[in-house]
C-alpha cells in the first residue's frame, strides 16, 4: 500500500490557560502597559526518530540498488514514511500492494513489517528473488505466534486492524489468532478455552493503553498468560517515555511523522495524554500552521521511529525563523541497538566483494 497523505495528521487542541504570560505590575490608569513575554523556546526529545529496523530497511533498499540495479521492487512501503518513500521512488524502488505486481523473478524486497507466510508462498509460486527486511523484533513476535499456536494456545492479539505488521503476524496461525483492537473487543471475544490463552501486541502500540486494555482481558480471562517479554519494542517504548518527559513543559509538541505510521500517531496521543497544550502531526515543516503558535513559548519536537532527522532538522529551521532559536535536547535515554542486514543480502554483497 502506498497511502499517501501529504496532510497534516491528527490534529487535536485543547484549551489554552496553561500557556503562561507574565503581566505588568503597572497601574494601568498610570503607566505605559509593558508586556513581558516568556523566552521562547524548543524542547527536543531525545531519542526520537529511526529506530534500529528502519534504519537496518531503509538501508536494505539502497544497497539492493547499489547491487542489482533499479528497478528493485518493494512490497508495501518500506518504512511508514512519504519522504523516505520519496526518495526511494526517485532512486528507482518500484512500491507494490502484492507480490503478484511484480515481474517473474525479479527481486522484492518484503517491509520492515513484515509478512505472513502466505506471502512468501506467493512469492516463490513467482520464483521471485525475495529479501525480508521484517525487524527481527516483529520476526520475534511471529515466532510467539508460531510456538503458541502449536502449543493449542490461542493468541488475542492487541493490535489494530488492517495495519500490515498484524496482518503479517496474524498470519502465521490464522486460525489461532483473535485479534483485539481496543477495549470494545474485550467484551465482544469469543474464546474456546479459558485456559489456554495468551496475549501478544503490535510492537508500535501505546504502551499505557496496551496495559489497560490487557488488564481489561484479565478481568475477563483471570488465567490469561503474558508473552514471554515485552512485544512493544524498545523504539516505541524510549520514544513515547521521551515525549512524556518534555510533554507537560510544552504548549505545542509537533511530531514529524506520516499519518499511517502507527508509532508517530501515538506519540501525539500521549503528547496530549502527558500534558502538552496541542500536539500535531505533520510529515514536513511546510506544513506547520500560524495560528498554532498563537501564545506559545515552549514548542516540543520530536519524531516517529521511521523519519529520518533532516526533517526534524528543517522543522528546527522553521521554528527558528518563527523565534524558536533557542533549542534544548532532553535526552530520556541513549540508544545503540544496530541490526545487521537481512541474510539473502548480506549473501549478495559478499559474492560481490561490496
Ligand atoms: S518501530 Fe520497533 S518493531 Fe518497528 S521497525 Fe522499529 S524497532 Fe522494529
């Protein structure tokens, strides 16, 4: 799928009366009125942006050009990012919905969120070239599934519906696997057996609606078992504990991401959730707004684990045309997780001596 959205996301305001000015302490009748307005001011998260998978997919692709020459099909968008998107096309990725768009034996490379097996049977009916560029840590959760599965457990799977990673992942015990995409589906699932039951996720969900929601199951299943370790993964997780550290200082917290990226949309709901005034999405600067700065002192910025950090750098530019020179990186937590490139390729660039 190549949804494109080139408008603003989820845009939610809530009231101003946080946003803080300091009065004169003048008579009125008397004086001048003089108006001090707070310095302005960003607060940059930290860590924000690619995350160890996109960096390890996005790399994937380019190499693959580098080696075999474009075009290289891509099944899906690589990574949940229009710009990334962009810059692939330009360099001769061809994105596809399905295996079945691309030519006989050429290669396909399958996205960072992964696919069912199903696929990859697709795939080699076409004797296509393929090369998984899954995260291993959504792999990680598709083994959870296959074990379960074959341990006559069935899985409720919290997730959201028709978001490609669970699709991938609901795939590989199709008949084991109820999926659970909010609170309103406790109450509706039907089980066989209470007590084989386990719950897994998404890897890029909130994490404080996934408890509650998991807690919501318990009380409706008290024998419930839990994955074996956290499925949200440590990107999603470090990104939204990030935004939670600065949310409360901000009047405004922008995210850059795509709408359909899972984890950015949610880093604007718990912007909101933590206490920031107003949060926005949007996937460029171009697309900030005037009346968004209407009041505002503290500007909040941070990104979704697939945008690559020149568009958080050309956001900084716009905010410091705008008065917000004055940048202060909040740094929750250091990351230095790497992936090494998906095997088929590694194979290739070794045959190759690249
Ligand atoms: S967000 Fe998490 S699961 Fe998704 S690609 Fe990044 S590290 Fe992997």
């Amino acid at each position: 799928m190549i949804g494109l959205n080139h408008h603003p996301g989820r845009v939610v305001r809530r009231s101003l009366d946080k946003r803080i000015w300091a009065w004169p302490q003048y008579d009125w009748k008397m004086s001048p009125v003089v108006e001090t307005v707070a310095s302005k001011k960003v607060l940059l998260a930290a860590p924000r942006g690619y995350c160890a998978g996109v960096d390890r997919a996005v790399v994937t692709v380019t190499k693959a050009l580098d080696l075999y020459g474009a075009p290289v099909y891509v099944r899906k968008q690589i990574v949940h990012n229009i710009h990334v998107v962009q810059t692939l096309e330009a360099r001769g990725a061809i994105f596809v919905d399905e295996t079945d768009e691309v030519p006989e034996g050429a290669t396909v490379i399958f996205s960072a969120h992964g696919v069912s097996p199903a696929v990859h049977e697709q795939a080699a009916a076409r004797s296509l070239k393929t090369i998984d560029a899954t995260c291993p840590l959504v792999t990680k959760v598709h083994h959870e599934v296959r074990r379960f599965a074959s341990e006559d457990y069935q899985i409720l799977l919290i997730g959201h519906e028709g978001h490609e990673e669970v699709e991938g992942t609901a795939g590989e015990a199709p008949d084991s696997v109820l999926l659970i995409d909010g609170l309103a589906d406790v109450e509706k699932v039907v089980v066989k057996d209470e007590s084989k039951l386990i719950w897994l996720s998404q890897t890029t969900l909130s994490v404080d609606e996934t408890m509650q929601t998991v807690d919501a199951l318990k009380k409706r299943f008290p024998l419930l078992h839990a994955p074996p370790s956290d499925d949200i993964c440590y990107a999603t997780q470090n990104r939204q504990l990030a935004v939670k550290e600065i949310a409360e200082k901000c009047d405004l917290l922008l995210v850059v991401g795509s709408t359909n990226s899972s984890n950015s949309v949610r880093l604007v709901e718990v912007a909101l959730e933590s206490g920031s005034q107003a949060s926005y999405l949007i996937d460029y600067a171009s697309q900030v707004k005037d009346e968004w700065f209407v009041g505002v002192n503290t500007v909040g910025v941070t990104s979704g684990a697939s945008v690559p950090e020149i568009l958080v750098e050309d956001l900084l530019v716009e905010l410091k045309k705008r008065g917000f020179g004055d940048v202060e990186v909040i740094t929750k937590m250091e990351e230095h997780l790497l992936f090494s490139l998906p095997v088929e390729l590694r194979k290739d660039l070794r045959a190759a001596q690249v």
